[in-house]
C-alpha cells in the first residue's frame, strides 16, 4: 500500500496538534482508503483521458498541430499529478 501524500492532511494540521494530530491523520487515511471504488474509478478515468490526449497528436494536417500537441502534453502532465493524488 502506498503512502499518502501529505497534501490529504494539510486540514488536520491546521485544526490539531499533537496526539489529537496523529489520531486524525489515522482517521483521515482510513476514511481516504476506504472509498476504494469511487479511487478505483476516477484512476481508470484519468488515465483514459491521458490516452484520449494522444489522438490529439495524430492529426498532423492541422494547421494547429504544433500548439495542440503541446497543450495536449501539458494536459497529461496535470492528470498524472491527479493520478499521484490517488491513494
């Protein structure tokens, strides 16, 4: 299982500290790893909208080619980020 990134805590650290920190935290990733499907889910989305951007870079008779290609790297770059969000 992988870790969570600390971005999930980032609410837990500004309303508690100490032990009361350390039990939210652990209430939190529960909480978090416990919606499997709807993870399951978004992940098999996102990475279909990754490879829904590769089609984007196989018309190369558009004018606008160039820019879309790079828009179309940019976008994978922002749905890969999502993806490590993921637990």
């Amino acid at each position: 299982m992988n870790k969570l990134q600390t971005i999930w805590f980032e609410e837990d650290r500004a309303k508690y500290k100490g032990e009361e920190l350390k039990e939210q935290m652990e209430a939190t990733e529960k909480a978090v790893r416990a919606n499997t499907v709807v993870t399951s889910r978004l992940r098999n989305i996102i990475e279909k909208d990754i490879e829904a951007t590769y089609s984007v870079e196989e018309d190369f008779e558009d004018p606008a080619w160039q820019r879309k290609t790079i828009a179309a790297a940019a976008e994978r770059k922002v749905l890969r980020r999502y993806l490590k969000l993921l637990p």
